[in-house]
C-alpha cells in the first residue's frame, strides 16, 4: 500500500461498506448525476469540480494564490475571479495552464483527501465517492479501493458540451487534456456507459452499488 492511500477499516471488505471508490470518465458523461444518484442511496459524495469552485471564491487559498501569481486581470468589476476568461487565458497561454495546476490541483487534493477521512472517521461503514474528472491524468488512482468510468462516445461528449455552451475550440482544448474514455475504461474496475435513459443510467449504479 502507498503511503499516499487513504487508510480503511481492516474489516471493510463489501462493496458498500465503508470503502472508497475514484469516480472519473468522460467528459458530459453523467459523472455529477451518477454522484446524485449515489447520494439517495446514503454514499458519501465528493466533487473535485465543486472544491475548485469554492477555492476559487473570493478570499478562499485558491482565489488568492492565483491572484498573487497572475495578477488582478483574472478578476471582473466586482473583484471576483472571471472563471471564463481565466479559461480563455489557460488556452492561449500554456504557462497560464501549468501555473493554474501547480497551484490548484494539490489544494483539491489536500481537500478531498481531508473530507473523506473526516467522513470514514464520522461514518466509517458508508462508502465514499469521489469525482474526479482527472483521476488517471493527476496520478491519484492509487488513493482508492476501486475506480469507475462514466462513459459515452466522444461523439456524445461533443454534443452536450457543444449543447451546453461550449465552443469547438474550448471542446478540442479541454479533450486534449484527458485520457480517451478508452483508455480510462480499461484502468478502470467498472464502467458505467451513459447514452440512453436515466433509468437505465440508474439500473447500472444498481447493479453496481448492489451486486447480487
């Protein structure tokens, strides 16, 4: 075991109980509605999407760290950080990219980390989730007891993020920075495919979550 790996009861061993599981996948794949869906069934979940939106709030370590090493140009007119043009700034400029992951990423992880030993500490028996869209690409895997991809098709993918406001360029950009779902796939211990219906999306999280 990694020094690194969050530590679990020795006698957790089902599925369900108390373990830890990565949760990662394409992109516009379903990951925060999977999170939903494992919520109603009493699961833990954290968001790595949800911690950089509070890290990014004006004042937090994240919002500051970032204003000290690019400026106050990031911010809008009422000082708060400008997500999108920090985005548009990321995908100009690759420096930008690496400044904003380098001070970012270990803050996200710092935090989830801290959150589920605080819930195993609280709960111990409930399982946790945590989303993680670059589970693969930030070198975490090995934080967990098991790891799971939301798939589709980059096709699919395309049409929601494109459905969703995005434009091809900020697509291609983004894309290029993940793992194919193929390959996420294959280093995962489940996948879950998500191109049709809710309830078939939920049948999967079942037969997951409640193997028989």
């Amino acid at each position: 075991m990694r020094q690194d790996k969050i530590p679990l009861e020795r006698d957790v061993a089902k599925l369900g109980h108390g373990r830890v599981f990565g949760v990662t996948g394409a992109m516009a794949a379903g990951k925060s509605t999977v999170g939903r869906m494992l919520v109603e069934k009493g699961w833990r979940v954290i968001e790595a999407d949800e911690i950089v939106h509070r890290l990014y709030e004006r004042g937090a370590e994240g919002y500051r760290k970032l204003v000290d090493a690019l400026g106050e140009g990031i911010l809008d007119s009422s000082k708060n950080l400008d997500r999108g043009l920090l985005a548009a700034t990321m995908m100009r400029d690759s420096s930008v990219t690496a400044t904003v992951n380098h001070l970012i990423h270990p803050l996200v992880r710092q935090t989830w980390k801290s959150e589920v030993s605080e819930s195993l500490r609280l709960q111990p028996h409930r399982s946790v989730a945590v989303i993680i869209p670059l589970l693969f690409e930030a070198g975490v895997e090995e934080s967990f007891d098991g790891k799971v991809a939301i798939g589709c098709r980059e096709a699919v993918s395309r049409r929601r993020l494109t459905e969703r406001g995005l434009s091809p360029e900020a697509i291609d950009y983004w894309m290029g920075k993940q793992w194919a779902i193929e390959k996420k796939a294959q280093a995962c211990d489940q996948v879950l495919w998500n191109e049709g219906s809710l309830d078939l999306l939920r049948d999967q999280v079942d037969r997951w979550v409640e193997p028989k």
